[in-house]
C-alpha cells in the first residue's frame, strides 16, 4: 500500500501557479463524481497514514513541523475512517525541492492526493495559509525556507480550485501576489472561456429603495440582440456587485447559441456595520441581517433593526426590482422564466426565498451554504416548491454537503426536479462561476419553454 502512494506521488502532473488553460469551453452539465466522494473512504482508507517512498527522519530538514489546523475547518489529520483528511507525514522534502524546482509555489495532485509547497524569500516567515478553495495552513520543513500541505482529497484529479497564498510575517499577513493561480486536475473540466468583450450588455443602474429608504446598484447583463420583441428569462442574484464574472462566462454560450438568451439581474449587497466601519460579529454585519432570518436572536442584536432591515431587503429584492426588470428590462414576468441565484451567505438567503416566495421562483440555485432553515416546506406546501441546483465542496463543513444531500433528498421524495453536486473543492467562488452554465443548461432542459411576450 505504501508503494502505491508513493507511486501516485511521484506520477502525478505538475501545475505552477502561472499555469493558464487554453483549452476550449465544454458545456453542459458536468459529472463532478459524488460516487467517488461516498466511495472514497473505503477505497482509500488502508493507505491514509501509509508511508511513501523516502520516508524522513525524525529531526532536521526532513522533519515537518505541522501546523495546527483551525477548530471551524473540520479537516482532521488522516485516519482509516476520515475523508478529506491532511496527511500529516507527506509531502517528502526531496520531491517539493524536485516540484519546485526555481519556483516560488507549485501544486500537484491525482486520483485521491493534492500537494501544495511554497518556498519562502527569507526566515522572517512564520506562517503561510492557502485560501481561495481550501483554506488550511501550510507547516514548514525545519531548518528550511519550505513549506508544504498534503492533502487526501477525493477526485482530485477533477478537481478546479482556487489559490491564494497569505504570507505571514510577525504579527503582518500580507498576499504572495506572484502566486495568485488555480489547481485544475488533468481530469477537470477544461476552463471556460470567459469574455473580455461582450455580445451582449453589462450596466450598473442605481435603484431608489422604497421599503428603506436609500440607493442600492443593481447590475445587469442582457443578452445580444435583447429588444422588446420578446420577454427573456431572468435570474436574480444575490452579492449582484459579483455579476460581471458569471456574466462573462454566459454570454460566449449565449451568443454561440448553446445556451438560450437569458438576461442577469444583481442585487449589490451592504456590508460593514449599520452605523459604518467593520462590523463586529454577525448581529452588526448588514450582509448577515439582510441574507439571514433569526439574526434578531443573537445576543447583542438590535432586533427591531435587524427584523425590518431584513424584511425592506427582501421587499427591495423580491418586489421592487422584480418590478423595475420587468419593466425596464422586458424580462419575464411569469414564474416560469425566473431563477434566484446565491453563493455562501447569498446561498442562505436564495434557499429562504425558495421557502418564502416560492411562487416568484422556478429555479433556485445555492451554492455552499445551506441551513437547517432549508429543510422547511415552502409556503403553501412541496406542491409549490422550485425546482433546485444545489452544491458544496467537500472541503467545507460537512453540514453544508449533508444538510444540501437531505434538501435534495426531501425534494425528490415529494416530485420536485433537483440536482445535487458535492464538488472536490471548497468555498471557491471560481467553483461557483464555472458551474453557473450547468445550472442554466439544466434549468433549459427541465423547464422549457421559459419565454413570455
């Protein structure tokens, strides 16, 4: 068993983090292998704490001295029974030096291994952390400037995650620009191409909000050639300042005609606390009271703020730019030809509406989050339901995946039409932005036709 760890090691491809693909766009949805992610631990388990070929001494350079993995990740370090896991005896510090080679990080991984390493610019480095989709420290070889992180991770191979390296020096955690890249598996979906140059229209409008009282942007993408010839259909997102990516992985597809036009309605988001300045725990954090009902119960809320701010949100959100699109934007104004659209927190808030208003949604799309609010019956009971696009990383809680499974589970029980991915990622917006074309293919598929005059 150890030589077949080692084996995997040593033939496993190398992608540096300057590492861009050209490869063409594939469409439609995208088997990420939840089998393999239930099946791995049976698979794999016997050889977690394996030794691989050139196993270290017990001091010196050869020595990795682990880092301690924060209490919320909830990544343990390998056993026979857990999976995703940190391998706590791997890499071996000849092959970072052999991966790394003049490089400052590199990444590398297959079947069910992922390895990142990073060599520091000098010895005032007293920790590294990789963010983006994995979130988990680095531990440093001693005696050396290398750092490193092996991780047991199912379906690596087809894994896409986000990289982003923090460098922390004394009490100072600043980026390692240099080494801001991506983890694309050999078996991954090839990256989409993204448009710098749009066919169709990307503007931010500034919307009065009547339910409070203020200014919020909304930005919207429509499609090229849109007119007022015919109602398209139309997806609401949470976070709208982020819009600008998803719609530019649409509208190549829009405009080749594999997927059909589709307008993109953002939502801009408040942040900080309500009074200005960072807010100090979620009860102060207006990003938390606008996309997540009960935030009156925590201790410290003003609940008489925090229950009207969240509900003139969702009237601004559900009511006054639904209407403001229908109208302004000749987007349809039947139940049919709308989706909601949320990732993490905004995840939270478009499984709500789906409770809420499902008679406003078709299609609700949720990525990474996923509370026990979501198990609920909609209003007016499962015949009402949206349908549902749901996803998680395995590298996040395990809550999230579970609670998204049993959702996915309860909906098809009572006939509703769902799709349930568990990705080998993490909470990694570039997971989200990429699997977004999936969701519209499969909502296209399911419930066409979406169109209205």
């Amino acid at each position: 068993m150890a030589s077949r760890c080692a084996r995997l090691a040593r033939t496993s491809p190398v992608v540096s983090f300057g590492f861009r693909s050209s490869q063409a766009l594939a469409v439609m949805v995208r088997p990420f292998f939840l089998a393999s992610v239930l099946l791995a631990p049976l698979l794999i388990g016997a050889c977690a704490n394996a030794p691989t070929e050139g196993t270290r001494s017990a001091a010196g350079a050869d020595t990795l001295r682990l880092e301690p993995i924060p209490e919320y990740r909830q990544i343990r370090d390998c056993t026979a029974d857990t999976l995703p896991c940190r391998i706590p005896d791997a890499p071996d510090r000849r092959e970072v030096e052999r991966r790394l080679g003049s490089r400052t990080a590199v990444a590398w991984g297959g079947d069910d291994l992922w390895t990142i390493a990073y060599r520091a610019p000098d010895d005032s480095v007293t920790g590294v952390e990789v963010g983006g989709g994995v979130q988990l420290p680095l531990s440093r070889f001693e005696g050396t400037r290398l750092w490193a992180l092996a991780l047991r991770l199912p379906s690596a191979d087809s894994a896409v995650v986000s990289l982003r390296l923090r460098v922390r020096q004394g009490d100072v955690s600043v980026a390692d620009t240099a080494a801001i890249r991506e983890w694309r598996g050999p078996l991954a979906p090839p990256k989409p191409h993204r448009a710098e140059r749009l066919a169709g229209t990307l503007r931010t409008d500034s919307l009065w909000r009547d339910a409070l009282g203020a200014w919020r942007r909304v930005t919207v993408y429509l499609p090229p050639g849109h007119g007022r010839q015919r109602r398209v259909p139309v997806v609401y997102l949470a976070d709208g300042q982020g819009l600008s990516d998803y719609a530019r992985v649409v509208d190549p597809l829009v405009a080749s005609g594999e997927l059909p036009p589709v307008a993109l309605v953002g939502i801009w988001v408040a942040s900080g606390a309500p009074g200005g300045g960072p807010a100090r725990g979620p009860a102060q954090d207006l990003r938390t009271i606008e996309y997540h009902r009960g935030v009156e119960a925590i201790p410290g809320a003003d609940s008489a703020f925090v229950v009207a701010r969240y509900q003139g949100h969702r009237e601004f959100f559900t009511e006054e730019v639904r209407r403001w699109a229908e109208d302004a934007l000749f987007v349809s104004r039947e139940r049919q030809g709308r989706a909601v659209h949320g990732s993490s927190s905004g995840g939270n808030y478009a499984l709500t509406l789906g409770r809420e208003r499902p008679d406003l949604y078709d299609l609700v799309i949720a990525n990474s989050n996923g509370g026990s609010n979501a198990l609920a019956p909609p209003e007016g009971g499962w015949a009402q339901a949206s349908r549902h696009v749901l996803s998680a990383g395995v590298l996040e809680l395990p809550s999230l995946g579970r609670t998204l499974t049993a959702l996915g589970d309860s909906l098809r029980q009572h006939g509703v039409a769902e799709s349930v991915t568990i990705y080998p990622s993490g909470h990694d917006r570039q997971v989200w932005v990429e699997s977004f074309p999936d969701a519209l293919a499969w909502w296209f598929a399911e419930a066409s036709p979406l169109t209205d005059r």
